[in-house]
C-alpha cells in the first residue's frame, strides 16, 4: 500500500511538472513563463529552459529582464553543449551589455565556448584556429583578468592540438613514401611553431626523409642529397645527444658514408663509360659531317658541270648564224 501511494505520489509529481511545461508553453503572460523558465534552469532542463527562454525573446525586449533571459539562454545552450550557438550569444551578450557586471563572465565563456567547439586534431582545424582567435582577443580586452591564466594554458593546449597535426601530415607523408614532401612539410612545421614540444619527433622524421632520398635518389641529385642527409645527422647529433635519436643519427651516417663511397665508385665509372660514349658519338658525328661533305661536294661538282654544259649550249645557240633566205623561181 505504501509503495502504492508513493508511486502515485511519483506521478502527480511528474505530472505536474510536465503539465507547468506545457501551460507555459501555451500562455501568453510573460511572468509565468520566465518563472518556469528560470525553475527549470535552476533544475538543469536545459531543453525545457531553452523552450521557454525562446518563447521569452520577445516578450522581454527592451526591458530589465531581457539582458537576464540572453545571459541565461547562453549558459543553458553551452551546457546542453551547443558550443557554436552559445558562444554567439555570449559574445552578443558583452557587446551589447559592456557595462553589465558579467561582461567579463560573457567574453569570458563566449572565447570557452570557442574552446569547446575546437575539432579532434585529425579533423579539419578551422574551428581551432577560431577558438585561438577569440581567446586571444579575451586576452588583450582583459588582460589583468583572473581568467587570463586559464586562458593562456587553453591557447598553448590549442597550439599543441595545431602543430601536433602538422606533424602527423608530415609524418603521413613520410609513411606513403613521399619523402620530399615529408621533408618539406616537417621544415615547415619547425618553422611555424618553434616552441614545438615535438621538436626531436620532427628531427627525427625529416632526418628519415632525407636518408631515404639520398639512397633512392636519381642519379643526377644523389651527391647533394647524400650530403644533405650527412648534414642533418650531424645536426640531430647535436641537438639530441645521447638519446634514441642521436643514436639512430650515428647509424644512418654510417650508413649513409658507404653509400657515398660506392656512389664515388659508380660516378667515376658512369663518367669513364660517358667519356667512352662522347669519344664514339664524336667520332661518329665526324665520320658524318665527312661523309655530308663529301655528297656535298658531288652534288655541287655535278651541278657545276650542269651549268656548264648549259653554258656551251647557250653559247653555241649565239654563234650559229640564221639560214639564208630562199627565193622561188618564177616561171
């Protein structure tokens, strides 16, 4: 019996609740509907707050309660975790209210928000680049802020989340094959965040790429390649000495030297065969033009006694005088 009654108490309970939803969403006064409003934000329905508040935008347009109502609104999309919407309306909120005591509060959760909408590191990086953008811009409105701590940690965690996928597209790269671009694309990460906590990751790969270059090279880029690749062990040698990555250094130069040497070996050999062939191809090209001289010569000697035979031909024609003339007997 007693389990009985409390359900039904349960019940009347919930029943209530839903039925003060529904009155609200049907009234038209203004105060029952801000008061349930703000009853069911209090209780965290942020659905059911979100229903009511937007009912309310009208309603209290240019008075005392409309900076509340938005201020409220906001907060209730942030923790329903509609970031890009609550974020607007934070920012909308201390643009509009510069002189409201939650000003701060609102830049403050509006460059959160931001924060909160940032992508996982492999997707597309617009939105964290956004989020940088706005929590700077708290930074250099507020700069004496409390909040300005937390805010520079969420810009160096931003940073991170940005060269962090830099360097997997270089490393990518480097995976498929395409060590150029690996190469090019981990210089390029050094470059843009030279803070990088990933500094001996990125050594370490562009250091790969350029071995693997040089001994995969054409042969016409292979001594510059192999020297580049010498230099850069060098370089990981300093920068990292006595860890994996200097010791990785030290093998690949090793290795790296036995390919110079046996690149020295071919090279001279390709320019003794390529001697040979240019000695061949010259004599040839001798043996050729002789050849092209001499037809040239026949075809000329003929043509010359063309013209001479021509020559008679046309002098005889003058020298030769015209018949006599003939005359008819008369009878």
């Amino acid at each position: 019996m007693k389990k009985y009654i409390l359900g039904l108490f349960a019940v009347a309970v919930i029943s209530s609740c839903v039925s003060q939803q529904e009155r609200a969403m049907r009234s038209a006064d203004k105060e029952f509907i801000l008061k349930a409003a703000n009853e069911n934000f209090a209780k965290k329905k942020w659905k059911n707050a979100l229903a009511l508040y937007d009912r309310l935008a009208n309603l209290v347009a240019g008075t005392d309660d409309f900076p509340n109502v938005g201020f409220n609104t906001a907060y209730a999309n942030y923790y329903d975790k509609s970031y890009k919407l609550a974020g607007h309306q934070f920012k909308n909120f201390a643009v509009s209210f510069p002189k409201d005591p939650r000003a701060e509060e609102a830049a403050y959760m509006s460059a959160l928000c931001y924060y909160e909408g940032s992508m996982d590191y492999n997707l597309d990086q617009s939105s964290t680049e956004l989020a940088i953008n706005e929590l700077q811009e708290f930074l250099n409105n507020y700069p004496n802020s409390e909040r300005s701590k937390n805010i520079s940690q969420l810009i160096d965690e931003l940073s991170y989340k940005l060269e962090f996928k830099a360097f997997e597209n270089g490393k990518q790269y480097y995976k498929m094959g395409e060590y150029k671009a690996a190469n090019v694309a981990l210089e390029n990460v050094l470059e843009d965040f030279p803070s990088t906590k990933l500094r001996s990751k990125i050594y370490d790969y562009i250091m790969k790429s350029r071995y693997e270059l040089a001994t995969k090279s054409v042969y016409s880029l292979k001594d510059e390649r192999i020297e580049s690749a010498l230099t850069y062990t060098r370089l990981v040698e300093k920068e990292l000495p006595n860890t994996e990555y200097s010791k990785t250094a030290t093998e690949l130069r090793e290795k790296l030297e036995k390919e110079k040497q046996n690149f020295v070996v071919v090279k001279k050999q390709t320019e003794a065969r390529m001697a040979v062939l240019t000695a061949k191809q010259k004599k040839e090209a001798e043996k050729l033009a002789a050849k092209d001289k001499t037809e040239q010569q026949i075809k000329d000697q003929i043509s010359n006694e063309k013209k001479a035979m021509q020559l008679q031909r046309d002098s005889a024609a003058l020298k030769t005088p015209p018949p006599a003339a003939t005359f008819k007997i008369q009878r």
